[in-house]
C-alpha cells in the first residue's frame, strides 16, 4: 500500500458501504476521494451506530484495499449523488478505538484525540493501519 487512511462515517453508512463494495466521505464529496489512490489502505473510524445519534460506539467498523478507478457519483435517491469509490473490503471484526488510544499514533497521549476525527479522512501511518488490522482480526498488507 502506498498510503493508509482512516475515514469516519456512522456504522449504519460503514455497513451499506461494505455491503455494495464502496466508500465514500464527507457526505459524498468528491475532492477529498480524489486524495486517495488505487492500492492505498482504508480503515472506518464509527463514532456512532447511527448517524446523529450518541450511543459511543467509538470503533473501527471496515477495513480494505481501495479497487483501480477514480471517484464516480452513485444514487442514493431523492437527486442524491455523492462521489464514491470502489474498495474490496477485507474480512474482519469491528473494534473498539479505546484500547488502542495509546498506541496509535494520532491518537497517544493526546486528550482531545477525537478532535482530527472531525476532518472525516486523514492519513495514518502504516504501524497503525496494521495495530487496526490486528485489532479487527484483519490480514492486511502493508508497505512496510
């Protein structure tokens, strides 16, 4: 993989999206897909179980490879298009974010570590796509 990415959206959207083979970001904007290439790690970060609602799920819903291709505009419905982009998702099990908090590095001995969440895509090192492989019981390759 070239780079390792963590994207955060609701597990509710993190299943459709596993489901259907796809990704996508920051309610289905294109520019921030355009930042990812083909052959690059992305792991889900899910706050919550469901979109606007405050049950603390806090944990890593997918993992996968992102498939050849640019971002494309799916339909959800009702004129709704958001830009997506195609990912084989591996085998694994959602995890919580907790006990990993001091050992990845974007999240170690930070007290506001959910702050960088709120961009909704950012890269993470190859160590911690493989410590969130791990803990999801996830054989993912990496660069290093």
């Amino acid at each position: 993989m070239s780079a390792c990415w963590v994207a955060v959206a609701s597990a509710e959207h993190v299943r459709r999206g596993r489901r259907d083979g796809f990704m996508q970001v920051n309610h289905g904007k294109a520019a921030p897909l355009r930042r990812i290439k083909p052959g690059d790690g992305i792991v889900y970060y899910s706050p919550t179980t469901i979109l606007g609602e405050k049950d603390g799920l806090q944990a890593f819903t997918a993992i996968g490879t992102v498939r050849e291709g640019e971002p494309y505009q799916g339909d959800m419905g009702s004129g709704f298009t958001p830009f997506r982009r195609d990912v084989d998702w591996a085998l694994a099990e959602e995890a919580s974010i907790k006990p990993l908090l001091q050992q990845l590095a974007f999240t170690a001995g930070k007290s506001n570590w959910g702050y960088q969440l709120r961009l909704g895509l950012f890269e993470i090192t190859d160590r911690d796509f493989r410590l969130i492989a791990d803990a999801m019981g996830a054989g993912m390759e990496t660069a290093s």
